[in-house]
C-alpha cells in the first residue's frame, strides 16, 4: 500500500467552527487551510500529524452549529455556545481545552451613538415597546448574559435572531435599536458610530469573579463504538496538539486566520486572539469549570435548559 493510498484509506471526521478568527487559527493545523470563499478546498495540508483520521472542516455561523448540534447531532466535532451544552450532553462531550473564555471582558451590547437608551434597563422598561435587539442566537452563551445582566426572562426581550456579522449593520441602519455583538464584532462597532451600553463579560466578573466561557468544543460519545477503542482518546489528544502547533506557529497562524476576517487589522486580529486563545483555552481549570456550572444554573432558573448536566470534560490526559 502506497502512503498515498493509506492517507485515503483513513476515515474523515468532520470538525465543525466558527469562521472567527480564534476558532480558524486554533484548528488549522488539524483540518488544513481551507479557501475562505469555498471551504471544501483545502489549500494547504494539515501541519500535525493526525494520526488514524482525517478532519475536514466545515466553517458555520455559531448559531447554526448550535442548532446543528441540538437537532441533527452528525458533525464528529463541533464548535458549541456553552449555552447550549445542556441540551447535546447526552451524545457529545466538551473537551477541557479549546474553549473561548473571557475575563473581565466578552459580548457587548451596542447602540447608535444617538440613541436615547443609556443602559440596560432602558431595553426593557422604557415607557414604550421594549427595544428591539438583533441577538447572534438564543441558544448562545451572549443570549443567556443578555437575559442575565438586563434582569429578563427570555420572552421579555424583544429579540431577532441574525448571523453575527449582520447584527452591526442591522444597528447601524436602525433596523434595530440595539445589537449584542460576539466575536471579531466587540473590536470594530464604534466605526460605524455605535457605542457600547454593557460589556457583559466585564458584568458576569463584577457579579461572580468567575471567567465567562461562551465557547466550547465537543466531540462526538459514541467515536470508539464507531471507530474502535481509544478513538476518542486519540481525537482530543490530536485537537490538543493543534492548537498547541497553533500558538508555537503565531504569525503564520494569525495570517491564515486575517482571510477569514478582512476587516480587521493586523493589529486588531492580534489582539482578538490574544483575548481568546488564552490559558483557559489550553485548559478549562476549575475556575473554568466551575464558570460553567454557574451558567448551566442560571440557565436552569431562567426555564431555559431542564436539567443542569454533569461536567465530564474530555481531556488529553484521559
């Protein structure tokens, strides 16, 4: 059997992310550069080893990995809101790694520089309708703190769901009065003439002194019934070490991830993975941990998920 051959011969595992630039230089190094206009082309060849399998990746809005994950359940890997773990704990697992964790910092909401709106309060308890906010989905992480720091159950808001790069201009032509704003978003709102009402990541510090990790990465349960034993331990132990190449290959890296994110700076793409790629994305920790148990609750006492799941994070070290 030709290399060639036994490279064609292993069995492709599907890794969905978000399109951002910290999840795009985080998993490169596994799935390969893919074409930012085609994502089924693969430009360059994974840099690791991947060992038994192949990964391909599949680049989708947050929301609809979200939704993807809750109703059909068929990507191997996926990019996840830690929101909405509750709902696939019974088929996926998070890894103790690759999350997106903020400190002290994360969503922000935004208005026109000219609204009348000065806080948050004002989005639900104004004398008139409750503003109308364009949200990146109601199964994120951002959805649950928006409920969380305006005092809001979740049918008090008056929400439209949008992908997260529209959400700007949406505020920006007051097709709505106010936009929760995720990913590379939080950096570039205030070119537009938009202003910031909360950073709710900053709020969730304020109340708890906990990080707030939005997001995650969850692999499929049922890989070693599939696959064989240990194939489950052999894909964490992979994803760990490509985002580990990731960040020992940094310029190259972020230069790969900047095609994903044409708006930004140099500068401005450095300092988004810097607030993402971070210690508690090389691993969770308990402070990381126990951020989530506190999300899962407060999801539960909003009526927004019917159980608070066991934490069984996937590590590389078994």
């Amino acid at each position: 059997m030709t290399i060639a051959s036994a490279t064609s011969n292993r069995p492709v595992l599907t890794l969905g992310h978000s399109p951002d630039p910290d999840d795009v230089f985080m998993w490169w190094p596994v799935t390969g550069m893919v074409d930012p206009a085609d994502h089924s082309r693969v430009v360059e060849s994974p840099a690791i080893d991947t060992g038994r399998f192949r990964y391909a990746a599949l680049p989708a809005d947050i929301q609809v990995l979200n939704r993807r994950a809750i109703e059909q359940g068929d990507l191997d890997i996926t990019a996840i809101s830690v929101n909405t773990y509750p709902r696939i704990a019974a088929k996926y697992r998070m890894t103790s790694f690759g999350g997106s964790v903020g400190y002290g910092y994360g969503p922000k909401i935004v208005v026109r520089d000219d609204s009348l709106l000065r806080d948050v309060q004002g989005l639900t308890r104004g004398t008139g309708a409750p503003a109308r906010i364009a949200v990146p989905g109601r199964d994120t992480t951002a959805f649950l703190l928006l409920c969380l720091s305006t005092g809001a159950r979740p049918g008090e808001l008056n929400t439209v769901e949008a992908p997260f790069d529209r959400i700007l201009g949406m505020v920006a032509s007051r097709e709505v009065e106010a936009g929760l704003l995720i990913h590379q978003s939080q950096l570039t709102f205030a070119d537009l003439g938009l202003r910031q009402l909360i950073d709710v990541g900053k709020w969730w510090l304020d109340e708890t002194a906990f990080p707030l990790p939005l997001g995650a990465n969850a692999v499929r349960r049922d890989l070693d019934e599939r696959f064989g034993p240990g194939s489950l331990a052999d894909v964490v132990r992979t994803l760990d070490h490509s985002i580990r190449y990731a960040l020992g290959h940094r310029q190259r890296s972020t230069d790969y991830a900047m095609r994903f994110a044409p708006e930004l700076s140099r500068e401005q793409t450095d300092a988004y993975i810097d607030m993402y790629v971070n210690d508690l994305t090389i691993d969770a920790g308990q402070p990381g941990r126990e951020a989530m148990v506190r999300l899962f609750e407060a999801a539960y006492k909003l009526g927004m998920i019917d159980r608070v799941p066991p934490l069984d994070l996937a590590s590389p070290d078994g």
